[in-house]
C-alpha cells in the first residue's frame, strides 16, 4: 500500500483504559500511536524518535507532566514538540504553568474525543509539521477523508467509489515523473468535475495513498457518478496512450486504472471496516 507516512502521536498516559482508548480512536483517524506510561519512558523514547505531537497526562506515576515539558524544551533535539496537556486538573494556576513552559493547549477529563482531534489536527499544522492536503493533485489526504466518513455514518446510507491508477511506475520509468503526475492530476480533475456536475459539493473527495482516489456519493447517484467518470477517464487514458504510444511487448497498455464502488449501510459498518475494506482493496 502506498501512502504518506502518517503523523506520529505521542501519548503519555499512565491509566492503561484511557491510552487504550486514544490508541484504538486515533488508530482509526490515520495516524501512526505510541504509547508510553512514565515520563522516563517518554523522555527516552524522544531521544530516539521524534514524535510529530505529544498527548501527556500531568500526574504521570514517576514525574509529572511539567517536569517532563521542561526537560523536553530544554533539549535542543526536543524542544519544537508540540504538546498537549490530558488532566484533570482544573485549576488556573496549572494552565499558566503548562502555558508558560510552551505547552501548546490543554484538554481536560473527561474530555470530548472531536475536541481532541481538531485541536491536534489544527496543532499539526499550524507547527507545519504535517500537511493533509496532497502536493500533487490538491486533494485532501486520507486522514480528512476518514472524518468526513464518520459524519456520513451519521446520516444514512452513502456511496463510496474508489478509482485506482495502475502502472503509473513503468509509465514515470519510461516518461518522467512530470507527465506522470499529470495523469494524477487529470484524473483529480476529472473526478472533481464529475462529482460537481453531477453529484454534490457536499460530498468528499480525496486521495487514498498515492495512487487511489477515493470519494462519496449520495446512493442514488452512485451508479450515474460511475458510468460517467468511466466514459471520462477512458477518453483521457486512450488520449495519453494514442500520445505516446503505450504499449508492452504483449501489446497490453502500460496505463491503466480500475473503478470499484459500493455502498455503506452504516446500521452494518463501522468506520473501522471501511478503512480496512479501502487499504484492503488498494494494498
């Protein structure tokens, strides 16, 4: 399966039903966990890996959460984490403190598992250490397809169609890896103008690794959405071929993508099945 490496989610929590939690949910939301229950242990771990964000309980049962900050801030190596606060501690003066070490945000228990996504979302960018949209084709990433996903669970049955570009390596081989990143972007193209004229802004559109696009479509329109992007896709892909002459020695295109698409009843699916069914079908 090709896909961007995923953002790497440091959590520090030292009750095991609470890191299991977060492990299974952001898991889920596409992200690469590891999971620690003494600050030692996070501290150690950070010398051999730099995680992209850190979720840190403050009561920790060797040192707490603020001793650990600071000797995360006073590492050069370590010091440009961004960290969260998980705790129960309320008071104003703890928030100062977390705040005046370079915490970036606090979150308290219990706590709202969208608040926490959005706001390590929003931390990840705003520190730039990670992008969500694709820098080829201008497409939202995996990682937002799978929240808009979760909303649609909410609201009834839906489309998904799932469009693989295939030998795109031999064809890049052969051709450059400019041309070849123009076949994606023709193909975001097409989808994206498919999807618009005859579906909704409404729905989701996005890539699923490097060589997959991915979208939903209400379940009415998924069988018109498909025999359209077909015939589209089959003009664009016959216009390279024709260009370039495309073929192998046994006179098989060397271009080629293939359309799948089905749809989800959320009263039988879960967000996980879905997930696995798409790295499945792209691995």
């Amino acid at each position: 399966m090709e896909n961007r490496i995923p953002a790497t989610i440091l959590i520090v929590e030292d009750d095991l039903d609470i890191a299991d939690m977060l492990n299974a949910y952001f898991n889920v939301q596409g992200y690469r966990i590891l999971t620690v229950n003494w600050g030692e242990d996070c501290l150690k771990l950070c010398q051999n890996e730099i995680p992209d964000i850190i979720i840190m309980d403050i009561r920790l049962p060797d040192l707490d959460g603020f001793e650990v900050v600071q000797r995360l801030k006073n590492n050069r190596k370590t010091q440009d984490i961004p960290i969260i606060f998980l705790t129960e501690l309320r008071h104003r003066e703890d928030r100062l403190r977390g705040l005046s070490l370079g915490v970036e945000d606090y979150i308290t228990k219990p706590f709202d598992f969208q608040e926490l996504r959005l706001k390590i979302r929003n931390v990840l960018l705003r520190n730039n250490r990670y992008t969500m949209m694709n820098a080829i084709t201008g497409l939202p990433e995996r990682q937002l397809f799978t929240e808009s996903l979760d909303y649609h669970l909410n609201d009834g049955a839906f489309g998904v169609v799932l469009i693989s570009v295939r030998n795109l390596d031999a064809f890049r081989d052969l051709f450059g890896f400019i041309a070849a990143d123009e076949i994606l972007r023709a193909v975001a193209l097409i989808m994206k103008d498919t999807m618009v004229q005859n579906v909704s802004n409404d729905e989701s559109l996005a890539n699923w690794g490097r060589l997959n696009f991915v979208m939903t479509t209400p379940e009415a329109k998924m069988d018109f959405f498909v025999s359209d992007v077909q015939q589209r896709l089959s003009k664009s892909f016959t216009y390279f071929q024709s260009q370039r002459e495309l073929t192998y020695m046994d006179h098989d295109p060397i271009l080629d993508y293939k359309i799948q698409s089905w749809v989800i009843d959320p009263k039988k699916e879960s967000l996980q099945k879905i997930i696995n069914d798409l790295d499945h079908l792209t691995n």
